[in-house]
C-alpha cells in the first residue's frame, strides 16, 4: 500500500512539474511580468521567479559613456543652454510632496481650492505639467535614490536594499565639490527603508530624522508636516548664517497612505460623497499638506531664504493606484478627470521650479521625469555634469525625452513626449496611453523606443553594480 501511494504521488508530482514546464517554457521570455503571469498560470509563475533566480548580462562598465546614453535618449546637447547659471552660488532646496499627483493641481471641490499654495506656486514659476514618477517598491526613498543620482531603480528591490553598499555618484557629492554644505531632513527614523546606509552612500553632510525633529504632534510614522517644516526652517537659517551656500531636500510625510489624517487637522469640508472613502481621505490629507507647505514657504521668505534659493517641488510618487481604487474611488475619478482614471493620469506628478530673481512663470508641456532633475539643477546652478553619468537630461533645454518604467507598469514600459507605453508579450501587441487629452489614434510610439527604453535600463542597473564598493568606518 505504501509502495503504491509513493508511486502514486511519484506521478502525480512528475505530472505537475511537467505542466509547470510546459506553461512556463515558451513564456519565460516575455518582458511583461503580468503577461508571463496571465499565460504561465499564478502557480507556474510564482515556480518560475522563485527559481530563476534571474541574473543580467552586465555591460562592461568601460563602455558605458555619456555619449551613448545621450543618443539612446536622443538627447541634443545646446552649446548655450538656457538658464544656464540662472541660480549660480544660491542654495538649494529640494521639497519631496508625499503622493502629490498632478491633478490637485486647479482641483476644487465644491468651490474650494484644494491646493492653493502649490496653484500659487504653479502660477508663479515654472511649471512642468508633463511629469512622471519614476519609483519602483521603495516609493519615497526611490524617489530620493533616483533625484539624488539620475539613475534608474533596480528591476527587483528598492534602490536602499541594492545600492547602499555603493560609490553613488550624487547631487550632494556634486554640490559638495562645489563648495556646498548638505544635509536632508525627514521626519521617520533613518532605519525605515534602511535610509541610513542610502544617505552615506548618497554622500549627505548630515540628516535629520526622528530623533531631531520629536515626537509630538505625530501623524502616522512620525510628526506633522508643521513640525517637520517649522524646524526645519530653524535649521535653514543656521546653515545660510554661515556665508556657505547650502543644499537641502526636505521629505514630506502627513499626505501618507492611507490618508486618515485626524479630522482635527481638515481645513476643507468635502461634500457627502467624498466622506468616508480613500479618494475623500486623499484630498483632505493632501489639502492639509498644501496649508503646511505655505507655513514654510512664509516662514522661509521672513528668514530671507526664499529668496537666496533655488527651489524645486515635485510630488514622490503616486497616492491613487487605480487597481487598488473600489467603484465608489473610480467613479470620483472620473468625476475629477471628465473621464476614465488612466495609468499616464496615475503616474503625472507635478514639478514646480522657482528660480531667485526670475519674475518669468510658464507652463511648460515637455515630458520629464523624476531623473532628470538632477541634470537640470546642475544647469540652473552653473554646475558641470562632464565628468558625472546621468541617464537624465536637462529639461530647459530638450524637447524630446524617453522615460523608461519599472514596478508600477510591468518592463518594457515606457514614456516619450506623446504617450505611456505598455507592451503585452512584446511591443507588437502592447498598449499606448495618448498624453494629449484629446487621444489620437495613429502610433505614438515607436519599437525602436521600446528597445532603447530597455538598453537604458540595462546600462544604469550595469553602471550602477560595478560601482566601488563604499569605504565603510570601523564604527558603522
């Protein structure tokens, strides 16, 4: 009897590994994950990445230049370029929104402006309305990762659990050489996505997190927004009463998944319909974090550090997801957008600049993303990029742009200046989002993008993995 039912299960066992190989054999080599998922079976799939176990052909690091990620991106250099040394010697600062997307920006409910200070901002200064997230599992510590080095984010962590062990070549490196002090301030505490080991490996002069700022007035993962900005500012004026310019990004969190912030804290009446749902709560946190946002902003320009700084605003990543929104959420996005919620409105975040002394304001509608602020910083400032790779471009002075994706759409996917591109088994039967509002129905995309999206990839995952090993102390 014993014999039989090993045999038996000897052969039930043989049957399933076949058809495991049968499902996944001819669809391992898909690009897309939720097409490899969809034609493998969950089952099959889940075998198929457990044992994998996949590893990338690196390029030699030797042959990963400047040049030959500026003509996959087809970037144009200008021997003039605009703005360029608009802000020279001034500070820095960097504020990262918590899950600000772009449509907040004009929103208003019931006649009620929801962001009044970002729509001030946007009225005032550059505004980039075509500009998309680039973060993958670490949401807002990518987000710091990818603005912090113009590379992309690793295929299968977040960039804090990949690349801290690196030399990364950074933004505060940059500056550092260039005679900048640099610090990053957050108000969670430096172990949450291991953002401790990421800062060294970023070079920062200093963080400030928990420990710092508290933890009184604490929503969520740590204290308000009013907090995190008001000490900060405090902060500020230490630093600019030295006489050194200095460079600061400032990490917002009260606008945080899921968005219950208490009610004390609401400055907006939402009408029934917004009550009690994850759209609702979204607009109430993020009405809040616009009202904080302007505190700091008055708080800096009485401390007369607004108007010595370079500023730049953008949101870290998306709040909304549409494959996580129930009927009632996507019916109110719908409501908001005119039409149907769209995976190009999931990922637009904005991206304000203000220049100091500049009284120019302009919407601009070329594509950018998260990558290339670095790049178009070091413009403004006057700082040369020459001997630094960036897989970003200055966006003041291209009009074309090729945004490769990760995690929130599968590989593969990719943005240029007329559409989101998703593929399906390939790029013959993907799927193309029009940025324009209109939609049009010719090719927007091009497969010669497609494999250039995918090369770009491959480059920054190369050159980031041959980097130096950092030089760690005794203590650490």
């Amino acid at each position: 009897m014993n014999r039989v039912s090993k045999s038996f299960v000897g052969v039930v066992a043989g049957v399933s590994l076949a058809l495991c190989i049968f499902n996944i054999w001819p669809n391992r080599a898909s690009m897309n994950e939720i097409k490899q998922a969809e034609q493998m079976g969950i089952l099959s799939y889940e075998t198929y990445t457990i044992l994998s176990n996949k590893e990338e052909d690196l390029v030699d690091k030797d042959e990963i230049t400047q040049a030959k990620i500026d003509k996959l991106k087809s970037v144009q250099k200008q021997e003039n370029p605009q703005f360029f040394g608009a802000a020279e010697g001034k500070n820095l600062i960097i504020i990262q929104l918590e899950s600000f997307q772009n449509f907040l920006i004009d929103l208003k409910i019931d006649g009620q402006e929801v962001t009044p200070v970002m729509n001030s901002l946007v009225k005032d200064n550059l505004y980039f309305k075509n500009f998309y997230q680039m973060v993958g599992q670490g949401n807002t510590s990518d987000a710091e990762f990818v603005v912090n080095t113009s590379f992309y984010i690793p295929y299968n962590e977040a960039a804090t659990q990949n690349y801290p062990d690196k030399e990364l070549p950074s933004l505060p490196k940059l500056l550092k050489s260039n005679g900048y002090d640099t610090a990053t301030f957050h108000t969670n505490v430096v172990d949450f996505w291991n953002r401790g080991e990421l800062y060294k490996a970023i070079g920062w002069d200093r963080y400030y997190d928990q420990e710092f700022f508290g933890q009184d007035d604490t929503v969520f993962f740590g204290p308000s927004d009013e907090v995190l900005y008001r000490k900060t500012a405090e902060e500020l004026s230490k630093m600019q009463s030295t006489g050194v310019p200095f460079y600061s990004q400032v990490i917002s969190m009260t606008a945080h998944h899921p968005f219950t912030i208490p009610h004390e804290l609401d400055r907006i009446t939402l009408p029934e319909s917004y009550q009690n749902n994850m759209v609702g709560d979204y607009i109430r946190s993020q009405n809040y974090a616009d009202y904080a946002l302007g505190l700091f902003i008055d708080d800096l320009k009485q401390r007369g550090i607004w108007d010595n700084s370079l500023v730049v605003i953008y949101g870290d990543h998306l709040g909304l997801p549409k494959f996580s929104l129930d009927k009632r959420g996507l019916e109110l996005m719908s409501e908001i957008y005119g039409r149907d919620y769209s995976y190009r409105d999931m990922l637009n975040i904005p991206l304000v600049i203000s220049i100091p002394g500049q009284t120019e304001s302009k919407v601009m509608d070329n594509v950018g993303g998260q990558v290339d602020i670095l790049p178009t910083v070091a413009n403004l400032l006057g700082v040369s990029m020459g001997n630094q790779i960036h897989f970003g471009e200055d966006i003041l002075n291209n009009n074309y742009n090729l945004l490769p994706q990760r995690y929130y759409l599968p590989s593969g996917s990719f943005i240029n200046d007329k559409a989101v591109f998703m593929p399906g088994t390939w790029y013959d039967d993907g799927t193309q989002f029009p940025l324009a509002k209109d939609g049009v129905s010719q090719a927007l995309t091009t497969e010669d993008e497609y494999n250039r999206a995918l090369d770009l990839l491959r480059l920054s995952d190369s050159y980031v993995q041959q980097l130096p090993d950092r030089q760690k102390d005794d203590q650490e």
